[in-house]
C-alpha cells in the first residue's frame, strides 16, 4: 500500500477521491455518492462486531476474526497477540491442509497491521507478527512452487475454484511478505526459489490470469450461494496491497467486472439467473450469493460476519460509481437479456500434473484442467424490474465432460420482487449422499423455457419444481398457475402428472435450514420436460386473462420433440427429448459458441465499458 494514514475517516475519504479519479463517473447520482462514502460505517460495523463479539467463538477463524477487528480498533492487543500465537501453537499443525481457507487472511491482518504496514504500522505485537510470520512460511516453503505460478497453467485447477484461489492468493501474499522482510528475503523455499522470485512469478501469473478471467467469463462456480465469496473475497488483497501497478489494476478493474455481472442480475440484493454448486436447501431457497459483500457495497441484502467477507470488510476498493447505480436501481433498469459463455467444460486432456510433494497440494485432491475457450455452456437471464429468470443452456453432454464446479448442483429458475424468497425452480431430490451433477438442460427465450432431465446426470433422483410459499397457487388445465407481488407464473409438466410434497430437512444440505418456506411438485415422470412462463403483471388485467393466455398457447410433443409458443413473447421454443439436436429458439438451434463472451445492454463482452443512464467506465484487459 502507498497510503500512509492513521484514522479510518481519513482513509475512507483519500480513497474515495482515488475512486473518481481512477474511472469514477463524473455525472454519478447522489445517491450513488451517499452509498459509497457509507462504506465505511458498514465496515466499522461488521469489525465492531468482530472484535467484541467474534464469531466463530472457537478454533482458527476465531483468532483471525478478534485480531482484524481488535487491531482495526486499535484495543486488546496483547489478547489479539495472543489469539495468534494460540493458533500457531495449538491448531496450526492439525490444519495445515486447510491453511489456504486462512492464510490469506492472516495475511492481510499482516499487510494492515504489521510494523512493516503502511496503513496502521505496528498495530500488532511483535508476538503476534510473528505468529503469523512463522506459519506462512512453514505452510508456503515445502508447498509453494514456482511452477505453480506457470502462466500456462491458468486454467489448472486444484481442488475447486474457490480453493485454489484462496491457496494461490495466499501463495502471492506470502511471498510478497517474505520479500520485503529482513528475516526471510535471504531464505528459500524447498523448490530453491527466493522469495523475489516466487513473488515476481504469481505477480505474473495473476496478471494474466485476471485478463483471461475477464476476457473469457469470469467465474466457473458463478453465482454459488456457498462458495463464491471465498473467490471475491481473495481479490480485495490484490487490490489493496499488490505493489506492481498493473497487477493493482487489474485486480481493482476485475471486481468492478464482478460486481457488475451481480449488480444487473440482482433485485433488491438477491441474485438471480442460474447458479452452479447451490446446495439443496437454505442456498436454494433463501440465499444470494455474496450477501454479506453485497451489503458492504451497496447496502443490499444484509450483514454478515462470516469469515468469507471479512477481505470486503476491511478493504479499501471502492465500487465505480456507475456499478452503484446500476446496483440500486433495479426498478428503473427496464426489461433486458444477459447471454454469456461461461467455463466449466473439461479441457481434452484434463488432468493437471501439479506437484505431489508437501502438505499442498494434498495427495487425492482434484488437479484438473478447463477448457479456456469455453463452448456448450450458455448462460440466458431475462431480467425485469418484477422479476429474474435465468437458466445454464447446455449441450446435451456427458457427465465426464465437464468439470464438477461447473455441473454440481446447477439451479435453473425465477426470483420474484416484493418478497426475498419468493421463487420457483427446478431441483432433483437430495441424494443420499454426495451431490447431482448434469442433472438437466433446456432452453430460454425472455420470459419462456422448457427444461428436462438429462439422462446423462449423475446421481440425480426424481425432477422436482419449488414453490415458495409467498406464491399463492391454483391449477387449471394440467397447468400450476402462481401469483407473485408483481408477477404471474405457470408451470407445466409435458407428460402430467404428479404430487406436492412440504419442503423437509431431508431435501436440505446437511439437513439444516427452514422448513416452512416452501413446497415440491414432484413429477410423476422425472424425464418429462417442463414449461414455463413468467410476465409482469402491468402486462395483464388480471390473473384470469394470464391463465387464459398460457391455456391457449400452442403446445405439441411429437417426434421426440417439444414446442411451445408464448403469443405474449411471440417466440417458439424447441427441445429434442432424445437428445438428438440442438435446442431451438424460433426454429434456428442456440449458438452456444457466440462470437461474444458478454452482452448485456450494460456491459459488453467482460470488457471496456460499464454504463447505465448516460455515465459510463471504461476498463481494459488487453
């Protein structure tokens, strides 16, 4: 960091005047402006929290959360000091192949408050600094390698996104500490690297993974409940306390990226479109991804304490003023589509050669490889101010094909406004154990889709269709009509049939969660497809003229084909329930390879420009 300041108002207003100098909108709304300077009360009050109250009460996480917030107060220091060295002492060697979840934490308390730091020098005792110091470096010397930072591993992947990423930021962070410090810059890790040249190989590396992200669609685990915070979550400290120029860029330029993407496809805080790895249960049901972040930001969604937010918690970066905008105006955002190819198939030859040597990477964990051009995967969401509609649009493919994070518990469905669980979606029965994967494919046009059952899943039992509870029901003519605050929908099983079942914690991940929010329609033929229509209902005079409508769409199964055709959206949908073609949209088969990664009328192609209301920022990832 280049910042030398000592009090967090100062802080908060320096960065803020970087902000708009560094792309902010000149014609930003006031509103927007009153958003962004609140950001550090919602910090303050999430570190208050924490260094009074930390959660979790026990183990590693809470040692890491008391001393971020005790050292951010600047008060019980010694008790901060001691945290630390408890952990190193007492749980540090039982946890070693899960001190990625960690480190990087451990190392932005470092970068914050060390006597090295340049934002609050010497906060830490000289104890717990070195606590921390003495478990990055008997974690990184035997694991960190410099071939792990070989540019042409960017789509290797160990473990999942989300651990990987939390492992190579740790390994950036660690040898960026080691290189500036005294006592460790002479030293090698066990591949014989310098700490110099370890740091100036992940500087590299995370520079060119960056403009491969962002050129090539941004996350594989998008939009997951439980896992995408840990991702973003790492990004803040390259941020904030990378000191090669460009990486910092990078790194500030590729959150806005991110925080667009949720920005335009959420309402009132909750995310919609389709989610890969959401868990039965509490993240199908009530979660968004990325809340306690979100609420940081913008002030949407709610509060959280959770270890996977305390990077946002604590960070400098500040969203573009536009990406604010374009966050808490949802109403006024109109009616638009988002189509963007997304990563998530294996590449030919999967298998990753990381190395096997030392705790990390772990003997049996996933090492694999990502296809980087993407293909087969079409992310559609339908986006109005009343509701969000989104669906994964796939290639009937093999299980095998793809990579688990991308096909792991994928969810298709509706988020409604007026109410924060109000939805519909499509999910299997919770296996016995394990998870489902590749459980379905289908097609979407604006407010129309038709799904099925893929019979290439793994571990998928029944097909199943949510109903939240805020929805009140009626069904006529073979059809499910719902009616949501602003909204209508109406779901139809192609071959009928079928039984409502409450919502129960054997349906739930872990067996934990609210049970009263919702109930299932369980088909009675699980391979049958499945329409849908949704439409605002400023377009209707009433709920009758909506059931009306769908009962007299045209509908036909015949050749191992399924057509439907919404006279509201003027468009026909196709799907070969053999699997033989391509879905249709009006006759021409979707182009899951588009010449564009990105299109939005928002944000175009993961690059250049963010707009909304005549402001625009401009970002570049050559």
């Amino acid at each position: 960091m280049v910042l030398k300041v000592q009090t967090w108002s100062c802080i908060a207003l320096l960065m803020l005047m970087l902000q708009f100098a560094a792309g902010g909108s000149a014609n930003a709304s006031a509103q927007a402006d009153q958003v962004i300077a609140a950001i550090p009360n919602r910090q303050t009050s999430v570190i208050n929290r924490q260094a009074s109250n930390p959660w979790p009460t026990t183990g590693s996480y809470r040692h890491v959360n008391y001393a971020l917030g005790s050292y951010w107060k600047n008060q019980n220091i010694a008790d901060a000091d001691q945290g630390l060295v408890t952990y190193r002492d007492t749980i540090f060697q039982n946890e070693l192949d899960d001190f990625h979840w960690r480190a990087y934490l451990l190392e932005r308390i470092y970068f914050l408050y060390s006597v090295r730091s340049d934002v609050f020098p010497g906060r830490m005792g000289p104890t717990g600094e070195q606590a921390v110091l003495d478990m990055l470096w008997d974690w990184a010397k035997p694991n960190c390698k410099i071939e792990l930072a070989d540019t042409e591993r960017i789509w290797w992947i160990w473990g999942s996104e989300n651990h990987h990423l939390m492992a190579w930021a740790s390994f950036w962070g660690a040898a960026h500490i080691f290189k500036d410090h005294p006592n460790y810059k002479t030293r090698v890790y066990d591949d014989g690297s310098t700490p110099a040249e370890m740091a100036a190989a992940f500087d590299k590396f995370f520079k060119l993974y960056f403009k491969e992200r962002a050129n090539k669609g941004l996350m594989i685990e998008v939009a997951s409940p439980t896992y995408a915070k840990y991702s973003s979550n790492t990004l803040y400290n390259f941020a904030d306390f990378a000191d090669d120029p460009e990486l910092k860029e990078l790194a500030s330029n590729f959150l806005n990226l991110y925080w667009t993407d949720w920005a335009i496809e959420q309402i009132d805080g909750v995310r919609g479109g389709s989610r890969h790895r959401c868990y039965p249960g509490t993240s199908s049901n009530e979660n968004s991804s990325d809340t306690g972040q979100s609420w940081i930001h913008f002030g949407l969604n709610k509060r959280s304490i959770h270890p996977g937010d305390m990077c946002a918690a604590t960070t400098f970066w500040r969203p573009s003023s536009v990406v604010v905008d374009l966050a808490l105006n949802w109403e006024q955002r109109g009616e638009y589509e988002i189509v963007s190819r997304r990563p998530g198939l294996n590449a030919e030859d999967h298998v990753a050669q990381f190395p096997t040597t030392g705790i990390f990477p772990a003997t049996g964990s996933s090492k694999y490889t990502i296809e980087p051009r993407g293909g087969a995967l079409l992310r559609y969401s339908y986006c109005t101010p009343d509701f969000i509609m989104g669906m994964s649009m796939l290639e009937a493919l093999q299980f095998e094909d793809w990579s688990k994070i991308s096909s792991q518990n994928r969810w298709n469905g509706i988020i409604f406004a007026g109410h924060d669980t109000a939805r519909v979606y499509t999910q299997t029965r919770k296996p016995s154990s394990g998870s489902a994967y590749n459980v379905e494919w289908g097609v979407q046009k604006k407010g129309v889709a038709i799904i099925q059952r893929l019979n290439t899943h793994a571990n998928a039992v029944d097909h199943m269709v949510y109903f939240d509870k805020a929805l009140s029901r009626i069904e006529v003519g073979g059809w499910i009509f719902a009616e949501a605050p602003e909204a209508y929908v109406a779901v139809h099983a192609v071959q009928q049939g079928g039984t409502w079942e409450a919502d129960s914690l054997t349906q739930h991940h872990q067996n934990k969660g609210k049970t009263n929010l919702g109930d299932w329609y369980v088909l009675a033929f699980p391979d049958s497809p499945i329409i849908f229509e949704v439409g605002r209902k400023e377009d209707y005079v009433s709920f009758g003229a909506f059931q009306s409508e769908i009962l007299g769409n045209q509908l036909s199964w015949t050749n191992n084909c399924v057509k439907y055709k919404s006279s509201s959206y003027d468009v026909e949908l196709s799907l070969y329930t053999d699997y033989s073609s391509d879905p249709e949209v009006d006759g021409m088969p979707v182009d899951f390879t588009p010449p564009f990664t990105y299109k939005s009328p928002f944000m175009d192609n993961f690059n250049k420009t963010i707009k909304y209301d005549g402001d625009e920022v401009e970002y570049k990832f050559e």
